[in-house]
C-alpha cells in the first residue's frame, strides 16, 4: 500500500482541497478491507476445501462466519466506493 500514491490521486481527485484528507482516508480505507477481504476470502475457500477433504457434514459454524464475513466487507467496500463519488471531480 502506498500511501504517498493515495495521497497524491486524493489531491487530483478532490473537488475541494478541503476535501483532500477525506479521499485519502476512505481510499487507505478501501485499501485496507481489500486486503483483508482477499485474506477472508482465501481463508474461507481453505476451510471449505477442509471440510470437504474430511468429510464434514456439519460444517456451518466453521463456513458461515468467514462467509459472512466476506459479505460483510464487500458490502463495506461498496458503500466506501459511493463515499468517495461524494468528494471527488
């Protein structure tokens, strides 16, 4: 992630100047839930193919939170996504 890259298309990409500090946050924040999103993602296809592997039946406690998850966060990014249309050119 850098940082300096943010900063950099946050002043090009800000109506206001003001605005600036607020573009750079939601973009190091989409930055940081794409990360764990592809961290959750990847984990939830490794428990599943566990699961699988050993024959577990019974799997909902164990697949169901990472899932939700992983909805959770696509949820946020989209609705980060839209906060930034709010301040940008």
């Amino acid at each position: 992630m850098d940082h300096e890259k943010i900063l950099q298309e946050a002043i090009s990409q800000s109506k206001n100047p003001s605005d600036v500090p607020k573009v750079e946050t939601l973009h190091q924040n989409l930055a940081h839930m794409t990360v764990a999103l592809k961290e959750l993602e990847t984990r939830l296809i490794r428990v599943t193919n566990k699961m699988n592997r050993l024959n577990i039946v019974d799997r909902d406690e164990f697949v169901v939170p990472l899932a939700e998850c992983v909805f959770l966060i696509k949820n946020k990014i989209s609705e980060t996504e839209k906060s930034i249309n709010k301040f940008i050119k």
